[in-house]
C-alpha cells in the first residue's frame, strides 16, 4: 500500500548537496560486455528499489494544487480527524487516495475512497472497491477488540459511510515495490515474513467477525467458462474440493503480497485487510509462492509448509495455487501487453502448468 517512502519526512532547514556530475554510459547493445552482463540470468539478490521522487506531486499547503478528489479526501479525512495535518500524498489514482499527515503527534496514513463525479458506486467497479474499503475498515475495529498475532498499524478512526479510514503510520519500506517483483527480499526477511503469516494463519478470531470472500465452486466455474482451466482442471480440482469439504478454514491476510509487508524494524506489518476472512488453508502460501517467482530456495519453504501438515492441507494449497495463478493470468495476459509483461505472462503459464500436474498427481493419491 505505501509505494513510496514510508519513513516520516524530515522536518527543519534542507542542506545544499555538492553532487558530481554524470558520468557518461555507453548505450546497451553498444559495448558486448554491458550486453552479455544484461542478458544473463540474474539470481536472488536483496531488493533495493528507488524512491518515488515527490516533486511533480501537488503542495498540500496550497489548495490551488490540490485536485478535486485530493480536496474532497482531506475533507473527509479532517471530519473525522479534525487534528490530522497532512504531510504528503502518497498516491491518487481511480480507486484510492493515500495521504500521509500527523494527528497531533502521531504519524499517520488515510486511506480514502477516490471522490468522483455522482453515480460511481453505480459501476460495478465502485461498488467493489467501497465494499472492499468498508470491509478494512470493519477488520480494523475487531482487530481493536481482538489483537491478532500479526503486526499491523493501529486504528486512529475510520468512516465506513464515506469510506474513510486513518491508522497509524508505521517506520519501514515495503518488502517489494512490484507485484511480481524481479528482486525478491533476503533469505532472512523472506523467513521473517513467512513466520508472520504462518502466525497469523493459526489465530482464531471470534465467530461472526469475518466472512469468506472466496467461492470456491463458483470461482472454479468461472475460470473454466473463460477457457483458463479445461475440463480436466476443473473435474480434478472439483474432486480435491469433495475431499475437503469437512476441512476447517483458515483466516487468511487474502492479500499477503510483498507490496502489502512493511519491513519495519520490530519485523514485518502486514496492511491492506481488505481480503481478509476464512479461505481453505494455505491461501496466504499461495499467493507468496506465486510472487516469489526469483525465489527457489521460498518457494521450496513454502511448498514444505504446505504439505507438512498432511494430505488434506497439501490439496488445500494446491487449489488455493491454481486459483491465484488463474486470477494473475487474468489479470495480466491482456492484448497490447509489453516484453516484460509477456515474460510476466509466461512465467505464470510455467507455473500454472506446475501446479496442474501437481493437482492431477493428488488426485491420483485420492
């Protein structure tokens, strides 16, 4: 959620910064050496991203800057926090508007639905991310009542009405800047991570808290009408689901993608509760393994993790697996689609072909 820089922005006088000028580089493909350095296989190696530059974003302090929906978000914000200074804005896009400010001396973030002209929550689009936001929103308030084990930023206020909520913003960078990212974190963040979803997977909230956002059958359906899974897919992943009828569920994050871990030093934060509820065991593993593409040493973890708990968890995985990849497949095999989207693209196909025969070998163990 929190893209750019997630430390609180520095207050007092700037410095002036001697810098050196640009050395001059030789174009790719001009120099073999800088080709054949390019070309090959880069391994796992420690993330360190670039910082969003701030300065095409607008002046808070000056209105005149300010777009319509910023204007409307502040307002809101400041309805229900009337001591919250905004500091920053940290994104503006169709569905969300994320500032960052102070509430009193807390630093915080709100996070607010994008105001648009009457009649967005007519579109099927905008009904979606409202219910999603009120859906936070509502998880915020149990977990003020009933602290899961997880880190996670604490609740300053919120307004499911106008879909507003503000929590406390927490110190540290987020473990990837990309959904699917080239770089994926260290062996002992991506541990650190694993051993907090995997705590989080164990805690028990109170019955009635939350609901279960994922219709297996019905998602199993879907991906089959648009010609993702064949009728195999779908009668071997139908079979695993007969088997675990009677399988507890499990409370997943639902979204437990690098982009949603703060690497802050008391460990990893998980935000954006927007999916959170009961899905078949093994949802969070599988959106990590389907990520951590770049990882063979994690996803190895994770697949032992999975299955070291008996068959039952094992096949839950594997559906939660192929649902996630189908989702990514959907998601990004769109026509028009760049060279690194289309290597994106038949990554996802790689793997999805993995799982598939992963499924089809646990059927054959039924």
């Amino acid at each position: 959620m929190y893209s750019p820089s997630i430390s609180p922005a520095p207050v007092g006088p700037t410095t002036t910064r001697v810098t050196q000028p640009p050395r001059h580089r030789p174009a790719l493909g001009s120099d073999p050496r800088t080709r054949d350095r390019a070309l090959a296989p880069v391994g796992p190696r420690r993330m360190v991203a670039p910082r969003p530059a701030a300065g095409g974003a607008p002046r808070l302090d000056n209105p005149a800057e300010q777009s319509p929906a910023l204007r409307a978000a502040l307002a809101g914000i400041t309805r229900i926090c009337p001591a919250f200074v905004p500091r920053q804005l940290l994104r503006e896009d169709e569905q969300h508007v994320l500032v960052v400010g102070t509430a009193g001396r807390t630093p915080v973030v709100a996070k607010c639905l994008t105001p648009t002209p009457a009649g967005r929550e007519a579109t099927r689009s905008g009904r979606e991310a409202a219910e999603l936001l009120r859906h936070e929103v509502a998880a915020y308030r149990t977990f003020v009542r009933h602290r899961p084990p997880a880190r996670l930023p604490k609740l300053v206020a919120a307004d499911s009405d106008r879909c507003v909520l503000l929590m406390e913003r927490v110190p540290g960078r987020p473990a990837a800047y990309e959904r699917h990212p080239c770089n994926t974190p260290s062996p002992g963040e991506v541990r650190a991570i694993l051993g907090a979803v995997r705590s989080l997977n164990l805690w028990r909230p109170p019955a009635g808290s939350f609901q279960a956002p994922l219709d297996y059958p019905r998602e199993i359906a879907r991906y089959h009408a648009l010609g993702l899974l064949t009728d195999r897919d779908a009668g071997d992943l139908q079979h695993l689901l007969h088997g675990l009828a009677h399988t507890a569920p499990q409370f997943c994050h639902g979204d437990a993608l690098l982009t949603n871990v703060l690497l802050a030093p008391s460990g990893p934060v998980l935000v954006d509760w927007e999916q959170a509820g009961w899905y078949l065991p093994g949802y969070d593993l599988a959106v990590l393994w389907t990520v951590l593409s770049g990882d063979t040493a994690a996803r190895r973890q994770i697949s032992q993790v999975a299955q070291s708990s008996g068959t039952l968890p094992r096949d839950a995985f594997l559906v939660n697996l192929i649902l996630v990849l189908m989702r990514e497949l959907r998601m990004h095999d769109v026509p028009g689609a760049g060279e690194e989207q289309r290597i994106l693209i038949r990554r996802l196909h790689e793997d999805a072909a993995l799982a598939r025969r992963a499924v089809r070998a646990a059927v054959g163990t039924r």
